[in-house]
C-alpha cells in the first residue's frame, strides 16, 4: 500500500510539473463555460422578421394583420402592404422578394382577396407564406410552428381560426438534385477545417525534431533562414495537400457554383495558416509531447471562436474581436460563399486579414525564435 502511495505521489510531480499540460486540462473547459455563458441568443426570442402583403380589403384581412404585430415573441413585421389591384401587389411582391434576397427580412406572409369572405363563410382559408429555405439546417416546420402566436393572437380576435397555409419555401442557395449532398454539405466545414489542422499538426513539430544550434554551425545559416526556409517548404507540402483534396473531392461530386480557382485559394489559404500557426507553435517548445500538447489547445481553440457552436454575432463584444482575428471567420464563410453562392474571394474581408494574420505569425516566430536559447 505505501508503494502504491508513493508512486501515487510521484505521479503527482510529474503532473504538477508540467504546466502546459495543467493550463490545457483547466483553461479551455474554463473558457469553453465562459465563452458560453456570455453569449446572447439562442432563446426563443423575435425568431422572424417578416413583410405583411394584405391582399383582402375587409376587416379579417386586417385582424391578422393585427395578430402578426401582437406576435411580438416570435415575429417582429418589418412592412405591410395592402393592395387593392394586381398592378399593386405585383409591386408589392417585387420589393418584398428583393427584401427576402437580401436576407432583410425572412418570410413574405400574404393574405389572399377572397380571406375576409372565407371567414365569413366559415370555409377554409388559405393564406401564403414564402420563407428563406437556402439555410443547412433549415427546416420547414421551424416557420411554420412561428406563425403559431399570430394564428393565437387572429383566434384571440376573431373566437376561432382553422386556415391552411401555403408554405413556398425560397431556396437562395442549395446543392442541386444529383450531387453528392452530404459531402457538399460537410465539405464546406470539413474540408479548411482538415487541411488547417494537419497541416499545423505537422508543422507544429519542425523545430522541435531537430537540433538547432549544430545545423546552423554546419550551414552557417541564421535563425531567420531557419524559419523562413520551414515556412517556404511546408506551405509547398500543404499546397500538394490542397491540390490533392480539392481534385479528389471533385472526383467525388464537390459541387462549385463560383469559382473552382477561387475555391482552391481558400483551401491553399486554410494550409498557409495552418503552417504560420504550427510554426508559432513549434518555436515555443523543446519537446515534440509540448508540440503536440499546445497544437490540441491552439486547435481548440480556434474550433471554439470559429462560429461553428456559436455565431459570432452572439458572442461577447471582446471574443467577437478574438474571432474575427482569427483564420475560420473568414475561411468559412468564404468557403460557402464561393461554393453554394457562387460570389468571389472578397479580398478586403477575408482574404487580405488571412495573409495579414498569416504574416504576423511568421514574424512573430522570428522574433521569438531570434531571443530563444539554442541547446547543444
């Protein structure tokens, strides 16, 4: 029993010693909770903003027009346009679905001519509702089961409702019938996400695995050459890398409705950050179990402000900042723009802050690694 306490006690020391591994087990769950905690979002708040086209001209028509601005927990309405003519709701119609395509408002509710004497008559009213159905995880019941306070508040009004909606969903952006879904779907996560941490996995063991101070005594090189020679010859790997995947995913059914160079940038751009990152990280350990310890945390950490659990726009003011420094805020949305919307690269927003953090980390690697004690 005393042996086993002392090897227990032993065991202890060497975790007590290293401390990378300590700030790892403790800081990111800590963190993970915090950043969780100060989000905002994720009740059930004004989930929809909708625009209202009143078609009918009697007084049903506007009892739901009513019930929609009632329905303050689930709808917030941005417009609402009666119409008497088919010149008007023509007009109507095209602003309002300008309004759907520019992601301003998220349904288009329309009240039918005839409603007020489809009440009045007990039959079945239809009313129509379009709704923005190009999301990944969109799903048809989830407008739907929003409209079910407005239909609350209409009964509340008129002491009773059974109508049909009509449900139009619009598709902005989506992968065609025919292609592979699940990949196309995943690909726009999956595919920056596996080539940034391999090739910073790798990466993050390039100055570890050799020794040093004899290399540059025997090639007279600098430790500015060290780096930049790394920097240059892996990012050549992660380009082979890149070309590999995209073309085998494209062998697979990757479906690209921008650009195939402009979507093979961003995954050549998610493998450059990935080595500037497994750099920075190699030049501040001495051991490869350091390298691979602190390559988890960075990883995580990244994953954890990528906006993949939760969306920027819900994040704290300051972990928003973090986020958007940081390679997935951009290489993401730059992935499903290119390839589900078809858009460009957008150099300004995302391109030009990947190369800029891109290089902050390579001369910051210079830096530390200039002042960094050489063993023999």
């Amino acid at each position: 029993m005393s042996r086993m306490w002392d090897l227990i006690k032993k065991e202890f020391g060497r975790i007590k010693s290293d401390r990378k591994g300590l700030v790892m087990l403790f800081l990111f769950p800590l963190l993970t909770v915090i950043i969780f905690g100060f989000s905002s979002g994720g009740g059930y708040e004004i989930a929809y903003t909708v625009g209202i086209i009143n078609q009918d001209s009697g007084a049903h028509g506007n009892n739901m027009v009513q019930a929609f601005y009632q329905a303050n927990t689930t709808m917030t309405v941005y417009s609402n346009i009666t119409t008497t003519n088919v010149t008007e709701f023509q007009a109507a119609y095209s602003a309002a679905y300008q309004l759907l395509r520019d992601d301003i408002i998220d349904m288009i509710f329309i009240i039918p001519q005839n409603f007020s004497q489809m009440v009045d008559n007990g039959s079945n009213p239809i009313v129509i509702l379009y709704f923005d159905g190009s999301g990944m995880l969109t799903s048809i019941n989830d407008p739907y089961l929003a409209l079910t306070e407005p239909f609350l508040q209409f009964k509340l009004i008129e002491g009773d409702f059974n109508g049909t909606v009509l449900m139009m969903p619009y598709i902005e952006y989506d992968v065609p019938a025919g292609w592979n879904q699940i990949l196309n779907y995943m690909a726009a996560v999956m595919l920056p996400l596996i080539i940034l941490a391999t090739s910073m996995n790798v990466s993050s063991l390039s100055v570890v695995t050799e020794l040093p101070l004899p290399r540059l005594l025997l090639t007279r090189a600098t430790k500015r050459d060290m780096i930049i020679s790394k920097f240059i010859g892996y990012s050549l790997i992660t380009t082979v890398q890149g070309l590999t995947v995209f073309f085998t995913a494209i062998a697979f059914g990757l479906y690209i409705a921008g650009s195939p160079i402009d979507l093979l940038i961003v995954l050549l751009l998610a493998g450059l950050c990935g080595v500037s990152l497994g750099i920075f990280v190699s030049t501040f350990c001495t051991t490869e179990a350091q390298a691979n310890q602190l390559f988890i945390g960075v990883f995580i950490f990244l994953t954890l402000f990528s906006g993949s659990f939760i969306p920027i726009s819900d994040m704290p003011a300051a972990f928003g900042v973090i986020a958007n420094v940081l390679p997935f805020a951009h290489i993401l949305p730059l992935y499903e723009n290119i390839a589900l919307r078809g858009f460009g690269l957008e150099f300004v927003e995302h391109v030009v802050p990947l190369l800029i953090f891109c290089a902050v980390l390579v001369i910051l690697s210079l830096i530390i690694f200039r002042f960094r004690k050489m063993e023999v």
